[in-house]
C-alpha cells in the first residue's frame, strides 16, 4: 500500500532571507530619521538657546550704556584723571593717556581683549542735578573736611558720593563720600565702616577758588558697572550690587565674548558743537587722539566719545556631534567678525575678528552654534554740558 507525502506550508530560506534583508534597510532608515530628526532638533535648540543668551546680555548692557556718562559730562570730569579707593573694592578701569596708566572717569572705558573678549567700564552716577556742582572755597590741605561756597542749592545730603576737580583742568580728580549733612559750607568726608569711600584724606591738594565739587549722588545708587566674559559666561562688577564690587557676579551663560569700539565725534574747530549734538566720524576699539591737540587719551579725547558700538557674541547650550566617519565637528568651521557693517551711513566700519574658543573647555568651539548681537549706543549725555 502506497501513502502519499503530506504537503509542508511555511517560508523557504530565500523568502527569510529576503524579509531579513528588507527588516534590516527599514531599521536602516528609520536610524538614519532618528539621527537627523535630533541634528535638526540639536540646531535648532541650539539656535533658539543662543538667541536667548545673546538678546538678554546685550539687553544688559544696552540698558547700562544709555545712561553712561551721567553726572559725569562736565568738562572738568569727564575725562579726567581719578583716584578712588573703595573699601568694597571696586577699582576704577585703566587706559593710557600717552602711554602712562590712568584711570579716567567717561562714559565708558574700553579694555582692549584682541581677538578676545572685551572688557567694558561703564560709568554712571544719579545726582537728581545731574551735574550739581559748587566752588571749593578754601585750599585743602588733607583732612576730612572741604571748605565750599554754598551745598544748600545742589541738594548735597549725607552719603552723597562727590568727585573734586580742579579748575581749570589739568591735575587729579578725587572721590569721596560725604559721612555727615553739610553745615556751614563745609563737607565732612571721615573714614569710617559706614563711608566705603572714605580714606579720610583726599590725597590731592586743592586751591580754593581753583576747584569744583560735583554731586554724583546716594552711595547705594552709584552705577560704576563692569562688563566682561570668563569661560563661558557674561559677568558684571557693580558698585551699587551688594558683593560684587570686588568680585564678578555671573550674569548669563553661554556667552564667548564682548566686543565693543568708541564712536568718536572727530570734527574739527567750531564744527564741533556738543550741545547742537554729536556725530559719530570714527569707530576704533582703541582710544585716539580725537580733538586733534597731539595727545592720545587725553580729557579732550574722552568727551569726544559720542556713542559706543557693542557686539555679543553667543553660543548654544548643546554641542552638535561630528558627522558619521568624522572626528571633528563642522557646526560651526571659522571665527566671527563684528563690526563689520559701515553705521552710520558714510563712517568706514572697523571690523573686527573674534576667536569663539572658551578656555578650558573639553569640547571644541567647532561643535557649537553661535549668533552675534550688534547695537549701537548714543551716549547722550555727552551733549548735556553745563
């Protein structure tokens, strides 16, 4: 008897075989999506996270800049050579003035960081006067106390911070703080924990009839600001934030530098005219001789600033990978340039190269998405002269 041989359903080794094939170029595929979707999602979040970063610092520093200058416009001030001790231990920012260090009280004061980062002083007071200001009236020889012709119209109050300046200009200006209420046209300037200003001495000499005291106004309130960036980060020095007059609070992160140029009005004779405005004809990072009298930082030079150009640069939080076979990232492949644009209409631009590397840092700059933030600043303030 003869049976036959029951039929087998199910696949052939070539159909698994294929299936596995088409199984594995799906997963293929659908890696290759994935990898891409998080690359655009890594862009873009590091794109928005700059966007961030960069428009709130220079927001920051926009805001500092505008009021830069006032209380300070006074010819006799601005620009002048000033000593300043504080016991919190705000320095104030050195510049040359034909090669010697000084430190001038301007608007701003510019720390040239190369390709680098930039350090940025911005000075500001908050008399209501604005430039109130009287005559010292006896010479000061040391001492705590200022022999003046008359406090009671210019609002001078206890704690009041005051700069000394002679008249004409020429020497050192001083600061101080007043430590009692003025009587008898006098101002008191004791040492003391309560007078962060205070050495109980000026320090310099002063003719009476041949200086003048001006009113920067409530100690607390004094707004001497300084901006710059360490690894990373945009951070501030201030005389008016508690515990950082000394030492650099962190501001906001992810920021690789600060860049900023003076914009000079260099017009010559009686075409310069402050209080009819001022008008940019130079930019440069560096101080120049821009009134012409053959000195380089000199106070003429320093009322001349008449706006600032301020650049930010900053990075997203995340870094990219590099791409599939390589050992380096491409996210980003050479250093930025600022300023590069001529603004106003008819002043050359001074562009500047920036290096984007943090020190320190265990990942490439390469491997980072940056933006840069540009603005410029009027100082306004520079016009307002007495």
């Amino acid at each position: 008897m003869r049976t036959n041989a029951t039929a087998q359903n199910g696949f052939s080794l070539v159909e698994l075989m294929v299936s596995v094939v088409i199984g594995l170029l799906a997963v293929m595929f659908a890696t290759r999506l994935m990898v891409g979707g998080e690359q655009s999602k890594a862009a873009s979040v590091g794109g928005s996270d700059a966007m961030q970063n960069g428009m709130l610092a220079l927001f920051s520093i926009n805001t500092d800049a505008s009021q830069a200058g006032w209380g300070l416009n006074d010819d006799l001030v601005n620009g002048c050579n000033t000593r300043m001790t504080d016991a919190e231990g705000f320095a104030l920012a050195t510049a040359a003035r034909d090669g010697a260090a000084i430190t001038p009280l301007a608007p701003a004061v510019i720390a040239d960081g190369g390709t680098g980062s930039d350090t940025l002083t911005l000075y500001s007071g908050t008399g209501m006067a604005g430039a109130g200001s009287t005559s010292v009236w006896q010479n000061y020889i040391g001492g705590t106390s200022i022999g003046v012709a008359s406090v009671s119209p210019f609002g001078f109050n206890q704690g009041d911070v005051i700069v000394v300046a002679p008249e004409p200009a020429g020497g050192d200006c001083t600061v101080a703080q007043l430590s009692a209420a003025p009587a008898a046209s006098v101002l008191q300037i004791a040492s003391g924990t309560a007078w962060r200003y205070n050495t109980g001495n000026l320090g310099v000499l002063y003719n009476g009839g041949q200086a003048r005291v001006f009113n920067l106004g409530p100690a607390n309130k004094l707004s001497f600001h300084t901006w710059s960036v360490s690894n990373g980060v945009l951070q501030l020095r201030a005389t008016d934030l508690a515990g950082t007059a000394a030492r650099p609070q962190a501001v906001v992160g992810n920021v690789v530098a600060l860049k900023a140029q003076y914009g000079f009005d260099t017009r010559a004779g009686s075409a310069f005219n402050p209080k009819a405005g001022m008008r940019v004809g130079r930019w440069s990072t560096a101080m120049v001789d821009a009134d012409g009298d053959g000195s380089t930082g000199a106070p003429g030079d320093w009322q001349r600033i008449a706006a600032l150009r301020i650049a930010v640069i900053a990075r997203g939080a995340m870094p990219e990978r590099p791409a599939a076979g390589q050992t380096t990232c491409t996210a980003t492949t050479a250093p930025m340039t600022v300023f590069g644009t001529a603004a106003p209409a008819g002043v050359s631009a001074s562009p500047v190269q920036v290096a984007l590397g943090v020190p320190n840092d265990a990942v490439s700059w390469t491997c980072y998405r940056y933006r840069v933030f540009e603005t410029i600043v009027p100082i306004r303030n520079a016009g307002w002269r007495p």
